[in-house]
C-alpha cells in the first residue's frame, strides 16, 4: 500500500504504503554507510562460483496439495512455496541455474571466500504458486505483489485471490488473536494459476553480496529483479505459453509499468493495476513540498469529498455518494484547479468563493481552507476531518478511524487503518506458512523492509527511450513506461480498480493518469475503470472483495484468448 511507518513519513513526504506498500518520497538515493555486524543466520554468505547463496544450501521448496470452493465449485490444487535467485544483471543471472547456483562452465575465478560482500549481488526471491490440478495447458497464470516499496505481499496473499484469507471486521480495529483464517469463497484460482511473490529483502526473500541494496532497491532494479524473477519461474514450470497477467497494488502499480515495458518479447495478456500512482507529483502526502505542481490538491478533492460524505461531516448531505463524486470531479479540473494556477494573482473575491465552495464539498472550516491557502494535503486533511472529537481519519482507508496522538499536531500522526488490521495479517500469514503450506520454520517472515538499517530507495527511474536516472531532474513518473508497453503490445488490456476512499493513492489520481498516457486514442478503449466503496485495500469490505473478484475473474476470462 502506501503506509509504512506512517507517522514519521507525513513529515517527510512518503507516499508509503505499508500494508500494500508505496512509501516513495523523500527516500534516500544511496545505501546507508552503517552495517548491521548482526546477521540472521539465512543472511549469511558465502561464494560459490560468481553467485553469493546461503551458507546452508538454499532452503528446500515445500510443496502440499489443498482445495478451496469458489462459487460452489471446489478446486483442488497444489502450492510450491520456494525460492529462485536472480542476479542483478542480465549477464550475472544468466549464469546461476534454477537451482541458485553457478552453471558449470562459466569460465569465472571465484571471489575470494573471505569476502563474501565482494561477491557480485544476488536476491532470493521467495514466492507461494497456486497450481489447479488437472488443468490444461493454456490455463492462465497471474502474478502479484504488493508494492510499498519495501513491502512483502502478505496483504494479498491472505487478503484478496489466494485459497485462504483472514477475517477482519470491516473499518473497525478488532480485538487481538485469535484471528480467524477461512476458505476464500473468492480465490482467483477458480480462473487462473496465481504466484504471490515477495520483494527482495521482504517476506523470506533475502538479498546478499556486494552493495545488495544498491542493486536491488530502487524503481528500476527493483523491477529488473522482478524481470529476471518471472523468466525463471516461466522456465521452471514450463508456462511460457501460458496466457500471462501481471497484478499490481499500491506501489506494486508503478512496478507493473517497468516490469511490464522490460519485459521484452513477453505480450502480457493483461495488467490489472489496484490503487494505482505512475506519478508521484500527484500524491496528496507531500505537495507541499513540490510548490507550483498543484494538480495533486485537485486530484485529492474527490477522496476528501467521499470521505466527509462517509463521516457526515458535510453541511448538506447529498443523497448518494457517486452523483455528489460526479460533481466534485468536474469542479476539481474546472473553477478549483484554475484557481490553484492563478497562485498569488487568485483574487481575494475568488479565493473567498473558492474556500466556501471547498467547505462545501469537504466539511473542513473556511478560516482552515484559507489559512491553507486553498491547498490541503493528505495528511492534513487526515488530522483535521474529525479534528472536533479528537479523532484521527484513516489514510489508507478513510473509513477508519481513532484517537488523535497529539491533539497539536498539524498534520495524522499515524494511519488508524493500518493500527487496525496489520495484526491480523502477520499472525495468519505466519500460521499460514507454517502449518500448512510447510515453509519457514526456522526463518523470520519479515512484513516489510523498513527496519533494516541499511533501506533505502533509489528513486530515480529511465523510462524507455529517456536520457539516463542520473541526468533527471523530475519527479519519478511511470506513465510513459506503461504507455511504451500499450504501444508495444496493443491487443493487451488493463484494468484500473481502486477506491473511493483511499487517501494514499486517491481514485482521481489514477484516472487522470490514464487520461494523460502518451498513447492513441484509439487505445484508451483498453482500459478499464472499477471504483468501490473501500480504501486502497478493497479487498478488506467482503462484499467490495466478492464484486472484485467478479470483476477481475471476467478480465481474465475476456483477454487470456487475445481478444
């Protein structure tokens, strides 16, 4: 999502998702100088060849069968849990054979085996595939993650299409464990294979040798990674000419457009993209410190709307929620946004107008609206909307909320979602995983990668065709690579999803991204558009959960024939 380590991030504008991972911001473009002397003993190293890999050999697949009834029909199939090691360059991977280690005949003199961190780097890349039995041989296969950056994909995987999911009461913080784990009535295998994938350095997939982070944290190594990733596993399982789907959530979207323009010479059949941001000059955590780019005030406008409508913090409550979007929508890109690029030159008889229209639409005081200058970021408006009964508003999904921390503060000081249901998906991912897919007794599951001394992101992005990161100035944005892949492949589709009440990546946002991609308009038609009373993890309100499913289950079945 966009949400890891909230309350520090508002400060420092992280577009950061923990539970479905954005938290691009204000990252840092170089490894950290401080090294943990502390390493798990799955972390060390040693050399094999040119290949670093576990001191023990890597740890065993487990392979187990299961069975989960969607839509009354009972599918049985088997899981891999597992592991493949993919290098850090092209030349570098195509040395290491599936099983992690070097080909023979390479040619290369190992590395000295007491500096192992010279060892060119490697990432180990953990993933859970879910293969229905007795399927045929073009059925299609999805791959998913989660996106942070620095997430693991345990929120998917236990959340939306695997065969289990864990049961948290909707937009209300539960109480502790026991957490209930049940069949998932609206699995994905009912239409597709689906492989949840773990990020390097999250999950049980770990990164070694030297400068790993470097090589593997950032927006174009971390895609290439996930490249390399889904050429081996293709090659494993023998799916190259299965029909392919990438699915993407939160910062998993903008990793969906790399991946899928460096996939070269594999036509994906479809992307679906959840909670999407390919821009991140429109994100409401931090535009404030990105003055003269206003259109992110605009693009926000929407999601406070929805919010304030849930809350009934309007002063007139509109009588359905999609007709009053509507509106908003059209006054965000007209009277507001024209407004915003007037800057100084806004007449104070405007501005005026402008705050009481935003009131309006927003529920928040004009004396705050023109304090504000007319420009309320997220986290902002997360503090403010309840401010009268000391409440905090969600952000990654507005619905939730709870007590401020610091009545004082300008701006939330932590995200009252994530409080709520993080718990929950760490203890079933890690019951999950150990009793019954049979994986990782003796490894730590790590939900994310923020508390490593040594994360960092490297934010700087070469799209195809552009001058190179370092000689960039711009903000990161992703749209010319998906629109590179649209060109590239132009009988695939892409299905957009989102909802109404997600703050961290706000729906708006994505349709006006969509609207802007550099391609024909004849190509707009392969896009479609799935909003839902929910926040950036949909798949949180069951009955959102069961028209999602609907929803992608017929993208699949509508593309995996090329249609």
């Amino acid at each position: 999502m966009l949400m890891e380590r909230f309350g520090m991030s508002m400060k420092r504008i992280w577009i950061g998702v923990f539970a479905c991972g954005l938290l691009l911001g204000s990252v840092a473009q170089g490894a950290q100088d401080k090294k943990d002397d502390k390493k798990e003993k799955d972390e060390k190293v040693v050399v094999k060849g040119t290949a670093a890999v576990a001191e023990a050999e890597l740890p065993p697949d487990s392979t187990t069968d299961g069975s989960v009834t969607v839509g009354g029909q009972v599918i049985t199939y088997k899981a891999v849990a597992g592991t493949l090691t993919v290098g850090s360059s092209d030349g570098q991977d195509a040395m290491i054979g599936l099983d992690g280690k070097m080909l023979p005949g390479t040619g290369e003199k190992p590395p000295d085996p007491e500096k192992p961190d010279e060892a060119p780097a490697t990432a180990r890349m953990f993933y859970v595939a879910y293969f229905k039995k007795d399927a045929g041989p073009g059925r299609p296969i999805t791959f998913m993650y989660n996106g942070g950056p620095g997430s693991s994909t345990m929120w998917l995987h236990m959340g939306s299409f695997g065969p289990k999911r864990v049961v948290t009461t909707d937009a209300q913080h539960d109480e502790g464990a026991p957490y209930k784990i049940v069949n998932n009535d609206y699995s994905l295998l009912d239409v597709s294979d689906v492989v949840f994938i773990d990020a390097p350095g999250t999950g049980f997939s770990r990164i070694m040798g030297k400068d790993k982070e470097k090589e593997f944290w950032g927006v174009d190594p971390d895609a290439h990674a996930f490249e390399r990733f889904i050429r081996r596993f293709l090659t494993k399982y023998d799916r190259w000419n299965s029909p392919k789907y990438l699915f993407g959530e939160s910062y998993g979207t903008p990793r969906s457009a790399v991946l899928s323009a460096a996939l070269e010479n594999v036509d994906l059949n479809g992307i679906i993209l959840l909670s999407q941001i390919l821009s991140f000059d429109n994100s409401a955590d931090g535009p404030k410190w990105n003055p003269g780019v206003d259109q992110a005030y605009a693009l926000a406008l929407p999601t406070f709307a929805a919010s304030a409508f849930y809350h009934h913090k309007l002063p007139s409550q509109p009588a359905a929620l999609e007709p009053f979007l509507a509106e908003v929508e059209q006054y965000a890109l007209g009277d507001y946004m024209s407004a915003l690029l007037l800057g100084s030159e806004l007449p104070e008889a405007r501005k005026q107008a402008v705050a009481e229209k935003l009131h309006g639409y927003t529920g928040l005081p004009v004396a705050f609206l023109l304090k504000s200058n007319l420009r309320v970021s997220g986290g902002a408006f997360s503090k403010n909307l309840q401010l009268d009964e000391e409440t905090t508003t969600g952000r990654l999904d507005t619905r939730y909320k709870g007590p401020d921390l610091d009545p004082t503060s300008q701006e939330a000081e932590y995200d009252p979602q994530s409080n709520s249901i993080s718990s929950a998906y760490t203890a079933a991912l890690n019951k999950y995983m150990r009793t019954e897919l049979k994986y990782g007794s003796d490894q730590t599951y790590k939900p994310g990668a923020y508390g490593d001394s040594d994360f960092t992101w490297d934010s700087r992005h070469q799209a195809p065709g552009a001058p190179v990161a370092a000689e960039q100035t711009n903000g990161t944005n992703v749209m010319p690579d998906l629109a590179y892949t649209m060109k590239s492949n132009p009988k695939m589709k892409v299905m957009l999803a989102g909802g109404y009440y997600d703050l961290a990546t706000p729906f708006f946002e994505g349709m006006y991204e969509m609207h802007h991609l550099q391609i024909p308009q004849k190509l707009q038609a392969n896009i479609s558009y799935h909003y839902y009373e929910s926040g950036h993890m949909v798949y949180v309100n069951e009955q959102v959960l069961k028209q999602f499913h609907t929803d992608v289950a017929a993208f699949i079945r509508g593309t995996e024939n090329g249609k």
